[in-house]
C-alpha cells in the first residue's frame, strides 16, 4: 500500500468529504419533502468497498454511525452493479428507525468490483405507521410501518417499482407492520 504525505493525504480527504457534502446539496435541492428541504433531515457518505466509511457530509450526525451497518446490509444481500440502489430502512441492519430510509449505491471506476459505495439516509414523513407521520408512541417496531429489510429499488438503472410496491401494500407477514396499506394506490410504474 503506497504512503501518503501529509499534504496528499488532506487533499484527499477534503476532496472525498466534498463528494458527501455535495450529495447533501443536490438531495436537499431536488427534494419535495419538507423534512428534506427545510429540517435537513438526511446524511450522506462515502464507503469504501468493505463498507467501511471513508468520509461523510456535515449533515445529521446521528445517522452516521450506523450507516456502515446499512451499507454493509445492501452489499451483502445484493452484489450492486452500476445504475443498482438498494433501500434499507431496517434498525436490525443499520437503520436508526424506520422513517429513516438509507439507499445505497456502488461506484466503479476499474474492474468488475466496486471500488467505493454512496449512501444517503432521509427521514420520510409517513412510512405506514399506526399513526401518521409514522412517529407513533409504539410498544412494536411494526407500528412505526413498513420495514423495508433489503430492497433493490434500481437495477442497471432502471426503476423496480415490483419489489417495494408489493412490500408496501401487503399483505405482510410478520416482517411488516401489523396491517396492509393496499387500499393506498402508488404511482410507481415498472
């Protein structure tokens, strides 16, 4: 492994946390949600191929130490090829609670591996829990709503609308919450 001067290894660094911070500002200026655009309720990091995180925006702290659970999550259910994001919102795999939804996205820059991972956490206002606004005073993490354990959203860049559609509107056995939300339609096409 090569050694980094002190001037090469800031460089990087600053250049890599830039990428994060970044990531925050196209999330947050091309959002609808309030919780998006004006609480600034997200994070976004960069990982390297193990998962491990390698920089991060200065956004919501509390949702970076568990991000690398999530990432690590994604990447070991699904092996994330180029245009691929899977979704997480799992607090056995990383999430913080269920309206905090993390995707995760693989980066390639030579090779069939990915040689880094991006990450973005959002709170959504309203994941089907018992209450709305999904904040529930709950006794059981299937009244906050719907768990989304490990979903591929994209695949080679394109939207798979099927696996979360059928997530979402039931019916779910016990890894979801206690009732099916079918009679809400969704927009998502396949």
């Amino acid at each position: 492994m090569k050694q980094f001067q002190g001037i090469e290894l800031e460089l990087f660094r600053h250049l890599l946390v830039s990428i994060a911070e970044e990531m925050g500002v196209v999330l947050r200026k091309t959002s609808y949600s309030a919780n998006i655009k004006e609480r600034r309720d997200y994070s976004c990091g960069v990982y390297d191929a193990r998962g491990e995180t390698v920089a991060m925006g200065d956004h919501m702290p509390v949702h970076l130490g568990a991000m690398p659970l999530s990432v690590r999550a994604a990447t070991d259910t699904f092996d994330l090829q180029p245009g691929d994001v899977a979704l997480v919102n799992d607090p056995f795999r990383g999430g913080t609670h269920l309206p905090d939804i993390t995707a995760v996205a693989a980066v390639f820059t030579r090779g069939r591996r990915p040689a880094f991972y991006l990450a973005n956490r959002a709170h959504h206002a309203d994941v089907g829990g018992m209450s709305p606004g999904s904040m529930p005073l709950a006794r059981d993490i299937f009244q906050e709503g719907v768990s989304l354990i490990v979903l591929k959203l994209c695949g080679r860049h394109l939207l798979l609308a099927a696996p979360v559609t059928e997530r979402i509107t039931g019916p779910i056995p016990a890894s979801g919450p206690a009732f099916a939300i079918s009679g809400n339609s969704l927009a998502l096409s396949t």
